[in-house]
C-alpha cells in the first residue's frame, strides 16, 4: 500500500475514535482544520496571533486561511480584533464557546492516544514517531525549496 494512502486511512480511524468520544454540541459543523487552528490558537493564546501565523504554521494558502476564519467567525468560534498599534491589523481570538469545545475534544484526543498507545511497544512508538518526523521534514523541506 501506498505511504500516503496508509497515513490518510491512519488519521481517519482516529478521527473517527476520536468523534465517536466527543459529547460536543454542534462538532460536525467543525472540520479538522478549525480544530487544528483552534489548538494552535489555544496553545499561543499568550501571545497574539495572525493569520500569517496560521498559514505558516500550516502551510496553507492566504486564500485558503482566510475562508477557513470566514466560516469560523461566522459559527462562534472566533473573533477578528484590531489591534492598537495597527488598526489594519486583526488579531484572532478563540470565543468562549470555542474553547469549550476545544477543551473537550482534547479530553477525547488524550483518550484516544492512550488506547493507541497501548496497541503498540514504546519501541515501535519511538520508531514511528522518528519516521515520520523524517518524513514530516523533508516533505517541508521539499516545499520550501519549491516556494524559492
């Protein structure tokens, strides 16, 4: 089987433990990617964030970024705030509402980690998380060297 085929089967079955777990109102309005920004703005939330810093952490298209915060402004989830220094630039700010459902995905995730952890040896652990750290790396690097 193909790396890339296994990988997208990979992350689907979690994702689907991972929901099967979830008691959160309203997650199917909620794609993968806004849970991502929602951690991502979660774990920065002492420091303010861009969406520049979205499309960098991710590695997606301004485009693309701003339709992704367009949809989840429009269902709660975030706020565009100015800031002082720079009226033309918009902060983005996790709504009440939003960390909520972050906290409880992320109860489902640790869930789920554990049990998978527990279907494998620390050693084929070690050895999967090193493989794809490789891969995750040159793959970044590939794009990178693309963008120049």
């Amino acid at each position: 089987m193909q790396i890339g085929l296994e990988v997208k089967i990979l992350g689907s079955l979690i994702d689907r433990e991972i929901r099967a777990k979830v008691a959160v109102d309203n997650l199917d309005k909620m794609t993968n990617m806004h849970g991502h920004i929602i951690g991502f703005l979660r774990y920065n939330s002492d420091r303010e964030i861009f969406q520049r810093d979205i499309e960098k952490r991710f590695m997606i298209s301004g485009a693309s970024v701003s339709e992704i915060l367009k949809l989840m402004e429009k269902n709660g989830l975030i706020e565009r705030k100015p800031v002082e220094r720079d009226g033309r630039l918009k902060k983005i700010v996790l709504t009440d509402k939003a960390i909520v459902m972050h906290d409880e995905v992320k109860a489902s995730i640790d869930s789920v980690e554990r049990e998978i952890d527990g279907l494998i040896t620390e050693e084929e652990r070690a050895e999967f998380d090193r493989i794809a750290m490789k891969l995750i790396e040159k793959l970044k690097q590939r794009k990178q060297e693309e963008a120049l």
